[in-house]
C-alpha cells in the first residue's frame, strides 16, 4: 500500500505581482482515519481475547498518560515518539499580571522518534486517482 497525493498549487502571497513564485507541491492525501477499535481489529487479527487484552491496556496507557503530562511531565514512547503539553493565557506584558488559575491547556504535542522517521522515510507514494494528473 502507498501513501496517496495530490498536487496543490502554490500561492505566493508574500512578493509583489511579477515577482510571485509559481509551481505546485505534493499534498498527501488521507484514506480515512482509523479509530482505535478498528486499529485493535487490526491488531488482534479477529482474536477476541487479544483485543480484549489490547483494549484494557490501552486504557492503562492512556489514562497514564494523561495523569503523567498533568504532572508536568513530558511522557517518551522511546521508538514511538514523545508527548508533552502546551500552555496559554491571555495577553500580558509584566509577568506579575497573571495567575495559574488564568493559565490552561493549548494543546497536546507529539513529536516521532528519529526510528518512526526513518522507517517513514521508505513509505513509497501514488498520486491519487481522483485528483487526475
């Protein structure tokens, strides 16, 4: 199976009129996304006590997570990748105008291991059918 793509044309908002570059880039194109219960299907070959076992852990691992990164603490998946949490607050300008209770969540960030990267690295790639030539 390959990664499919598309070609997106690029738009050059940044030099003047005659000056604008022009040309197109590669955008992947997604499948679909698959849900952890498909990935366990996935998974456990259509065995029910191995999806089973992989559900109850995967519970484990992700309520861990969650208590970990509340900790402040950045959780490594040594040859996945590692997550760590992002903060923001309102605009100030002297750091004495906020609170931690004015602080929250932004988001949560992953970064992959250098091994996921290489090993996507080798991911061979089609262009998308539907999006023609």
């Amino acid at each position: 199976m390959s990664i499919r793509y598309k070609f997106t044309p690029i738009y050059d908002n940044l030099n003047k009129e005659g000056e604008k570059v022009k040309g197109y880039y590669p955008q992947v194109v997604s499948r679909g996304t698959i849900h952890k219960d498909k990935l366990f299907d996935h998974i456990s070959h259509g065995s029910a006590p191995l999806r089973a076992e992989l559900s109850r852990s995967w519970m484990l691992i992700e309520d861990s997570i969650i208590e970990l990164l509340e900790e402040g603490f950045d959780v490594c998946l040594n040859d996945f990748g590692t997550f760590s949490v992002s903060a923001e607050s309102r605009f100030v300008e002297k750091k004495n105008e906020i609170r931690a209770e004015s602080i929250t969540v932004k988001g949560l960030n992953f970064r992959t291991s250098k091994a996921i990267n290489r090993k996507l690295k080798k991911a061979k790639f089609e262009r998308d059918p539907e999006n023609g030539y």
